[in-house]
C-alpha cells in the first residue's frame, strides 16, 4: 500500500527545524541555494567530476544537497522564500525554455517522428490512468496529484511538471518520493535505451521495419551556436521575462477558478498564461531571440526551483521508495507497450521506438543523445521531437488531472 507521509507530522518537524537552524535568514538562505545551484552546474561540466555525475545525474543531486542542509539543520524547511523562489522561477523558467525553441521547424517532422511522439504520449497518458487505479485509492487518494505531476514531467518535462504541481497545489510531502522515483526511473530508463541500440537492426526486423526513417530536417548553425551573454542581450532578456510574468500574473490572477477538486487555479492560469506568451514569442518572433541565452536561464530558474523542492524532502519517506518504484516501473513498461505495438502496426524502426519514448521520458537534453547512439542523422528529429511534446506537456496533463482526480476519488 502506498501511504502519503504524514503531514502534520512533517509540518510540526519543520517547526523545531526552523527555530534550530544555523541560518534562518532568508537573504542568507537564498544566497546558500544559488551557491549549491550554480556551483553543481558548474561542476557538472567539468571532466574532474564526470563520474560523479554519472553514479547521480545532476537533478538529483539539486534535489539531495538542499535536503541535506536542511536535515543536518543547515537551512530550515518553510521558509516562505522557498514558495516565492517557486512561484517566480517555475514560469519563468517555462518562458525561457520554450522561447528558446524554433517552433517552425516542427513542420519539417516527417509522418513516423509525429506517430512515434505522440504513440509515446499516449502511452504515458494510458499508464497514467492505470497506475491511479491501482496505486492512488481510498487512503492513498492524494497521490493523484502526484502523479498528475509525474505524467506531466514524462511528456513535457521537468519544467512542465513543476507547473502542474504548482497549479494543482500538490503538496511537497507528496511529491518529493515522487520526483526522486521518477528521476532514478528515467536515469534507468536512459540506459536501457541505450543498451539497445546495438541491437537495433534485429529489433527492426521484429517490428516489420525496413528501411530507417530519416527526415530532411537540420539546424541551422546559429540556433546551436552559443553566443557570448552580452549586457545587453542578458538585461533584454530579464525584462522580457519579467513583463511577460507580470502581465501573466495581472490576468490569470484575475480569472475564475474552477474543478472540483480544482484542477485550474490561479496559478494554473499563470502558467497557462506565460507559456501561450512564449509559444507565440518562439512561433512568430524567433529570429530576436538570443536562443542560447533564453535556455540557459531557463535551466537556471529551474534548478532554483527543484533546490527549493529539496528543502521540503523529507528523508523519512525514502523507506517507500521501492513502491514507488515499483509503480513508475508498471508505468513505463505500459508506455512501451503501447509505443511498441504502434511501432510494429505502423513498421517504425527500433530508432523511432527509442525517439518517441525519449522525447516524452526524457526531454530536449537526452533525445539528441540517445539519436546519437542510433544515427547521428536523427539528432535534430529527436530535438524537434521532444519540442513536440514539451509543448503537449504543458496543457495535457491538466486534462489528465481530471480524469486521475475522478478515478482517485470514486
């Protein structure tokens, strides 16, 4: 039985958490979580520590330094900082990374790179469904909006479901087991894609594939190239960023909530918001966007925010992680079954197997290199692949949320 971890406990242990912690000071607090954020970043790209970050990629380490201050009694634990470095960093974070992509080029995705994606998602969508029935009943009721985020992050991406988990107001205690499963279940799930691409010419043959499928697509060297971060260029980005947040919050905030139990809310609109203004910024105005630099604070926001989540990871839940496990495991063998039936109905090769499920597990960062463990050729389809669903992500799992929500509560 999964059972969500007590929240009253957890709240009276933030408590005495608070009163004891060596730094309660949230300008102090703030400059100690960017120092962990950026200096991981910073670590991650250098060869000294590669084998560090390959025993635990650097998500998880953003999750776990966090959660080791606050449970050596570092940092306290509800710091009002935290929700407000939540409820700042996650749109902007979204802005940034959808600005960042070239939405016109999605029209270049050949027919088996769109059946491929969207087989993936609706693979995801349908374990959804089931792992709610079976795991987020009765007692365990809350946990559908725990996993509302998880199918959100499974299509869209770490950004998307720390938007849906704003949105929905799922709380911490229920998310932090969560996210901590589905970032080692994606870390295992990268591996074995990988594995497989050696064998994919007898795995094609099995799927009735003949031919690889390789679509016209490439990038131009100025969306790859990284560009130096001029003054100008970081300062037009900031503003743009942040009028866009304010003119989001000005309306969403404004606009009724609705869903019972409510599934759009005031931040729900937010998000809606801020990334239907990005969407339009990437489809219409790309070419005055400086694409490296948007991405790169996107990624930065972002991290702020899961540091933040960190601090809410309450170490005692870890004893359930193998539940856990053992439910986003279910998880994604339904969404492989689903991805390999449409592969072998439609006479899709192993590398579109792996692409359409990359692109929703995984993201715009691990698609590239799982298609180059298959064909270098496919690097930039498996980067406007997973543009696809990132997009998706962001609406979908909402529609998600309602139905999760009715199957937990029957």
């Amino acid at each position: 039985m999964l059972d969500a971890p007590n929240t009253v406990e957890f709240a009276s242990d933030v408590a005495v958490n608070v009163a004891t912690a060596m730094v309660s000071d949230p300008l102090e607090a703030f400059l100690i979580i960017v120092s962990v954020v950026c200096g991981l970043v910073w670590l991650s790209s250098l060869s000294q520590f590669k084998k560090v970050f390959k025993i635990l990629p650097l998500l998880i380490w953003i999750i776990l330094i966090p959660a080791t201050l606050v449970g050596t009694g570092v940092l306290p634990s509800n710091l009002p900082l935290y929700i407000n470095i939540g409820k700042v960093g996650l749109p902007l974070s979204l802005f940034y990374l959808i600005i960042s992509c070239n939405l016109k080029d999605i029209q270049k995705l050949g027919k088996p790179a769109i059946i491929a994606a969207l087989s993936g998602t609706l693979g995801i969508s349908i374990g959804g469904v089931i792992i709610v029935y079976l795991f987020a009943t009765g007692e365990n009721a809350d946990l559908w909006k725990g996993f509302t985020v998880i199918s959100a992050s499974w299509i869209g991406g770490t950004a998307n479901g720390a938007a849906v988990q704003q949105g929905l107001g799922a709380p911490a205690s229920v998310i932090a087991p969560l996210a901590l499963m589905q970032t080692l279940m994606g870390f295992i799930w990268l591996i074995i894609l990988i594995s497989l691409a050696p064998h994919q010419d007898k795995i094609s043959k099995i799927l009735g594939a003949t031919e690889p499928v390789l679509m016209d697509v490439t990038i131009e060297e100025e969306e790859v190239e990284t560009k130096s971060l001029s003054l100008e260029r970081f300062a037009g980005l900031i503003a743009l960023g942040f009028v866009s947040l304010i003119i989001a919050a000005g309306i969403g905030f404004s606009l009724p909530e609705f869903g019972d139990p409510k599934i759009i809310t005031h931040a729900t609109w937010v998000i809606l918001i801020i990334s239907a203004m990005a969407i339009a910024i990437a489809a219409f105005k790309h070419e005055i966007i400086p694409t490296a630099d948007a991405s790169n604070l996107g990624y930065i926001f972002l991290y702020l925010m899961l540091a933040t989540l960190g601090t809410q990871l309450n170490f005692s839940v870890i004893a359930d992680i193998g539940v856990y496990m053992v439910a986003g495991a279910l998880w994604l063998i339904i969404h492989l079954v689903i991805l390999v039936a449409a592969c072998r109905y439609f006479k899709l090769p192993t590398s579109m197997l792996a692409l359409g499920s990359i692109s929703n597990v995984g993201g715009i960062v691990t698609a590239p290199l799982i298609a180059s463990h298959y064909d270098r050729r496919l690097i930039p389809v498996a980067l406007l692949m997973a543009v696809g669903t990132q997009i998706i992500g962001i609406y979908l799992p909402f529609a998600l949320a309602a139905i999760f929500s009715q199957i937990a509560l029957m």
